[in-house]
C-alpha cells in the first residue's frame, strides 16, 4: 500500500520532531508546560510563579534550611553563622566559622525526613552567636 505525498511528508516530519527532541532532552520539558515545565532561572521568574508552583521549589529548601538552622542554633552555635536559600540553583547554602560537616550530620539526624543533598557549605568569618554578641557590645 502506498503513501500519499501528504501523509509521506506528515509522517517524515514527525519523525525530525521526535529525533530532535531525543537529541535535545532539555527541548521537551521547556517546550512542556506544568510538572514538566523548565525550572525559572531568575528569582523575578520565581516570585511570578502562582504560590503553588513557588511552594514546589521552595518547600524543600526551607525544611533543609529549617533544618540545620536548629541545629546551628542549639548544638553548632561555636561554629554557625547562618544559611542562605538559592530558589533558581535549588540549593542551600550553610555559613559556618570550621567545619560544617558535623553541622549537617546532626541536622541529618534530627530531621531524617528532609533532603539535605541540596546543601553546599561555605566559610564564614565570624560565627551568628560572635556577630550577636559584638551587636551587644555595640549597644551598651
């Protein structure tokens, strides 16, 4: 059974279509929409999100951030100085003044539930508790 030119054309067009959403992985979630859709690349593209879709990205990083704030807070107060959430990289950053290895263990263990793989450390000069205390000396 032969093709027409029509359906002949149609068919090997889609199958150009099809190559070159394989070839390109990236292709097909920008040009979906929802779920699938590209993930914002600037924090304006973020904050025009409907609070649904922001709560998506965002929710995960606040747990992490949540996470090892109380942890930095309570036991690590010697050496944390702060976290800082990136929404358009989807990582949280953890200030601290030494290693901050232990810093994310315990928050690891008190909070198994929360996804801490987005975290990155970074060094910090002075801790939050020498940066409050300073703040004190400051005042009186």
């Amino acid at each position: 059974m032969r093709m027409n030119r029509s359906r002949a054309r149609t068919a090997m067009w889609g199958a150009v279509c099809l190559g070159l959403l394989a070839a390109f992985p990236g292709a097909a979630q920008a040009a979906g929409s929802g779920a699938g859709a590209a993930r914002p690349t600037t924090p304006e593209e973020i904050g025009a999100l409907p609070p649904a879709e922001q709560n998506k990205i965002l929710d995960p990083l606040r747990a992490a951030a949540g996470a090892l704030d109380e942890q930095g807070r309570e036991a690590y107060a010697a050496v944390y100085a702060g976290v800082r959430l990136n929404a358009v990289a989807g990582t949280v950053e953890v200030f601290t003044k030494g290693d901050a290895k232990a810093l994310v263990a315990a928050a690891h263990k008190a909070s198994p539930g929360v996804n801490l793989s987005m975290v990155r450390t970074k060094a910090a000069k002075y801790t939050k508790a020498e940066l409050y205390a300073a703040r004190e000396r400051v005042q009186q």
